[in-house]
C-alpha cells in the first residue's frame, strides 16, 4: 500500500498560496514546456488568473522518495472561506504561509483556527524573506501569540518553521541556509507527518467534500478515503449527511485520483487518498459513502449560511438582446440550477410576481464573480443593489459583521476612523510603525457595501483595506449609503460632447461622446445629493452665422468607469446594473421619467 500525505495550502490573500504550489509541483512533477514557463499553474480559471486570487480549492499530487503527496490549493479570501473548512477535514497537515512583512492578518487566523480544530500540526512557512522591510522575528512571535491565543496544545506550539521565497522556488530550514530548491520544506512534511493509516480490511467509509460537474458524467464527490478500499463497480450505501435514517444502495461508477496536475482514473484506491467519484446524480457535500454491510456515517458537514442577497432579473432595458445569447427567465434559472451543482455556498429562491430570482450568498465577491462568469458565458440580467441578510436570535434583530484591517499613511487615519464611524464601525485596536497606521475594525456588512471607492479616493490609493467574516451581532441601525445622487438621460439617442461638456460641472460623467443611452439610464455623479435629470444627447444647433473664438475643440475629462464590483456597491434601492457580455450599464429601476417622477411624489 501507498505512503499517502495530505496537505492543504492555506494563508491570506496574496500571501503565496499558488506560487508555492507552482513551486512544488516544478521540482516534482514532469510539467510540458509550457506550464514550467507558467505561474499560479493550478488557478486555471480565466477570472483566477485576471485577478489573482485563488476562487476554488483545486487538488494536485506530487511524489516525492516513496511518498504520494496530495496537495490541495485553497481560497484566500473571506468569501470562499466556507470551502478552506471543509477542505482542512480532508488532509494531515497544512502549511501555514505568513508574510514577512504583513504577518497575521484576519484570514490568518480563520484557516489556523479551522486547522487546530481538526488537531493538525501546522507547518509554518515565512515567505517573502527577501522583502527589504521584512520583520521574521516579530511575524514569528505575532504567530506564535495567535496560536497561544487559539488554544493551541503543546505539540502544536513546537511548530516547525520553514523560510522561504516561494516565487523563487526556494526553502530554508534557517535564513543563513544556501538552499537552491524546496527540498527543506518537502523533508519537513514527511519528517513531522505521519502518512495515513489503515486497514484492506477495513469496510468502506468516504465523506464528500467538494463537488465537481461534467457536462458528461454529471455531479462527482470528491473526499478522502477515510477507511478501507474503494473498487470500480463496488455497491455502496450512501448516508444523506450522516442521516442515518436517510440511507439508499448505489454503485461506484467511475473513480479518479491525482496524478501531478491530471486526473487519472483508477480501478481502485485506498483508504487515505483522496479521490473524485462518480457514484450518485443526486451526491452531495456532507454525504457519507460506505460498505453497505457496515452503514456508519461521519459526523456532518455545516455549510455556512449566505450573508447577502441580491436579485437576478431579466434585463428589461431598451438595448436588451442586442449582445447576449441567453435573455429569458427560463436561461438565467437553468444557469442558476447549474451553478447550485457545485456552489454548495449558494440559495435560489423564485421571485413573486417578476421574472427573476433571489440569489443569496457568502458576500460581494462570491455573488459577483457569478455574475462576471454569466456575463461571458452570454447572458444579459439586471441585477438589484446587494442587501444583507438578517436574523432573529432570541427576539433580537441581528446582522452580519466583519473584521476590517487597514494599513494606511498616518495622514489618512483620521479620514479612515470618521468614514467607518458613520457606518457603525467600532476600533478595535490602533498601532502606529513608521509612518503608517494599522487599525482594526468590527462593522456591519451593511456598512462596508459601497466603501471600497471612497477608501481608495479618500488614501488617495495608497492604503490597503482587508476583510473576513466576524459573525452575527446586534442589528446596527440605519446607515447612510451614497452621499451623492445620478445624472440621469431623459433621451433616447447618441450621447453628444456639446452635451457632456455642458453638463462635465453639474458632476462626474461615466460615459463617453457617441455612447448611445436610453431613458432612464444613469449617465454620471452628480455633484449633489439628489438625483438630476438631463439630456445627453442635445446637439449645438448649426447656423451659417460663424464668429471668431466660439468653435474652438471641446475637451473633456475621461469618464468615470466601473467594474462589476463597484457598480454593484454604487447603485442604491431604486437602481439596477445592466449586465451583458460587452457593457455594464447603470439604470433606474423606472426608466420612464413622468412614471418615476410620479412614484417619488407618493413616497
């Protein structure tokens, strides 16, 4: 039988989760010409590598002596943090990475957490050892307190340290070591961990802990072997997520394993491997496979409850179908239902009485990268201002909060404390090093929607704003939002520059000359706090009358562009985002100007 390791990845955002992985996999697996050129070689995903985050969890294996190490790469940001959970139930170890720079940051201590709780001894990586500002002895210690803090026992504080530069493919047992390659974190792993342990003998028993979708075999399961052997074509007994009551019979169909970056399928596999499964149409997160002779499950798998909601209604704009493939009602439920076979993270609900769906999940980036992969897929959808979603505990109103870290200018800290004042934020700690502010924050999520721009606007963009999920607490009261209102078109027709100059003072334009706009559409920012309505599209009228120094080039100032993000956090209740596969739009929920103006006298 295999000596099988399992590690998971595991840091902040921007950390170098991906950049080791490429690392190891460099050294210790046959890669073609073209991946030993590329990097961040497990985040496959267009939009992963736009951004440069990790999204979804991804495995791989390396061998290394007579190893198998399965390797699983995970999501840094707080969004996604649901699936690091999982994921640390399915593996031996981890290894920690910490910046030597930034040290502990809130993720930090939600994976750690997440670790110590399965009784894993970390490994902890200090990347980044080349940085010219680097502080390894104080990110050591601020390591070790989170640990002390966490309630760590005696074997996990004898933490084995590695330093490294993972970008360069480099490990070190100490700082002054010669080491060339990643050989030292590699000899770490199997000296501090034992392989997995068991029995042939042992009945069957799996837990799933992801999912994957084929467009030919349909949902997979993918878990660790937790006892015995798995065989193709072998009956087994499925437990509805360690519902006992809730068994019924089914086969094994196909088995996968890793090999390297492939996926490789097997007539068999043992018990500390982990493996992708085809088995049942209807498997999910939570479900326990076993020997039907022997049905016992383990102990469930929660799935973290959404914190936002937004709603995906069918685009209704004048411009609708003139770029997208997929309109209609029936299209965006069969992308959603689509979806729902892997975003375990993820709830649909219908909507009475308008074509669209409730869609509620873990925060702005979960839903909006969703809405990013619709668009380039060819759907068209409107899309509602992102709303919180609350609870009653014990008869008290109670909603979602966050932790925000930011490092700032000292300059800005003033700024930054007011700002998040008046969106209920409480300070939590505040120290100053160099010139620069750390603070920590507890605001409501509410709040936070909408802040990113004026963060950016307001540290002139040099500071840097982290957030992670805190939890529920008391409802924080109303909140203002956007402090200024909307230019907004009361034409059909081609944006005008003569129009657009005219109206550059009344507030900040987010179109260009030639763009063309409908009734309703939201073209700038005004100046103030309500809403202006204006036409873009009046031209300068033409006389054969000409005077000296009346037709001299109209310059104007580059418009305002959103991203998907921004936008979503920008509009506010009576407003939509238009999505389609080549613009995103601004519009009010009515775009007739009479109808609008008469529904806000009713208000």
């Amino acid at each position: 039988m295999e000596k099988i390791i399992n590690i998971a990845v595991v840091a902040h955002v921007d950390v170098g989760k991906s950049t080791l992985v490429d690392a190891l996999l460099k050294q210790n697996v046959a890669l073609n010409k073209e991946e030993e050129n590329e990097t961040q070689i497990m985040d496959s995903n267009d939009l992963e590598r736009e951004r440069g985050i990790t999204i979804y969890s991804k495995n791989c294996s390396i061998r290394y002596k007579d190893y198998k190490i399965n390797i699983v790469d995970t999501p840094g940001h707080a969004d996604f943090s649901s699936e690091v959970e999982r994921i640390i139930k399915t593996v031996d170890t981890v290894i920690l990475l910490v910046d030597s720079k930034e040290g502990v940051m809130p993720q930090t201590r939600f994976v750690l957490e997440q670790a110590l709780k399965q009784n894993l001894n970390p490994i902890l990586f200090i990347n980044k050892i080349d940085k010219k500002d680097a502080r390894i002895d104080d990110v050591i210690n601020e390591t070790f307190d989170l640990f002390v803090e966490l309630n760590a026992n005696d074997e996990q504080l004898d933490f084995p340290i590695i330093y490294g530069i993972a970008k360069e493919g480099i490990a070190k047992y100490e700082l002054d070591d010669t080491s060339t390659d990643i050989t030292p974190l590699l000899e770490t792993i199997i000296k501090h961990t034992k392989p997995y342990e068991g029995l042939e003998t042992d009945p069957l028993q799996i837990q799933i802990s992801s999912l994957e979708y084929d467009d030919y075999l349909g949902r997979l399961g993918i878990g660790r072997i937790t006892k015995g052997i798995m065989k193709k074509n072998m009956p087994v007994a499925i437990i509805k997520n360690s519902d006992e009551n809730n068994i019924h019979n089914s086969k094994i169909t196909r088995i996968y394993t890793n090999e390297g970056l492939t996926k490789k399928e097997q007539e068999t596999a043992q018990y500390g491997d982990i493996v992708i499964v085809q088995v049942d149409p209807d498997i999910s997160i939570g479900d326990t496979i076993c020997d039907p002779a022997n049905p016992k499950a383990l102990p469930p798998i929660i799935i973290e409850e959404p914190t936002l909601s937004m709603n995906f209604l069918v685009n209704s704009s004048p411009f609708a179908g003139r770029s997208g493939k997929f309109l209609t009602n029936r299209h965006i439920k069969e992308r959603l239902d689509k979806e729902l076979e892997t975003n375990v993270g993820l709830k649909v609900e219908t909507l009475n009485g308008i074509d669209g769906y409730k869609v509620s999940g873990r925060g702005e980036l979960h839903l909006s990268i969703l809405l990013e992969k619709m668009r380039r897929e060819g759907y068209e959808l409107s899309v509602s201002k992102p709303v919180v979603l609350t609870k009653e505990i014990n008869g008290i109103k109670q909603e979602p909060y966050e932790i925000v870290t930011i490092n700032c200018k000292d300059i800005y800290q003033g700024t930054v404390i007011n700002d998040l004042n008046e969106r209920k934020g409480n300070l939590i700690s505040l120290t100053n090093v160099d010139g620069y502010t750390k603070m920590e924050f507890s605001v409501p999520t509410r709040g936070l929607i909408g802040y990113r721009q004026n963060f950016i606007t307001n540290t002139k963009g040099e500071g840097i704003m982290v957030r992670s999920f805190k939890g529920y607490d008391k409802y924080a009261g109303p909140i203002q939002r956007r402090k200024n209102g909307v230019l907004v078109s009361i034409e059909n027709g081609k944006a005008m520059a003569f129009s657009l100059f005219n109206l550059s003072d009344r507030g900040t334009l987010i179109i260009s000359p030639a763009t063309e706009v409908y009734e309703g559409m939201i073209i700038g920012i005004n100046n103030r706090d309500n809403d202006l309505d204006v036409n873009p599209c009046k031209n300068k009228n033409l006389t054969n009358t000409r005077a000296s120094g009346t037709d001299e080039a109209l310059t104007l100032v580059t418009p305002k562009t959103f991203t998907l993000e921004e936008a979503l956090e920008f509009i506010e209740d009576d407003e939509y985002v238009e999505i389609t596969p080549d613009a995103i739009r601004l519009r009010k929920k009515i775009l007739d100007t009479k109808e609008r103006f008469r529904q806000k006298g009713k208000m």
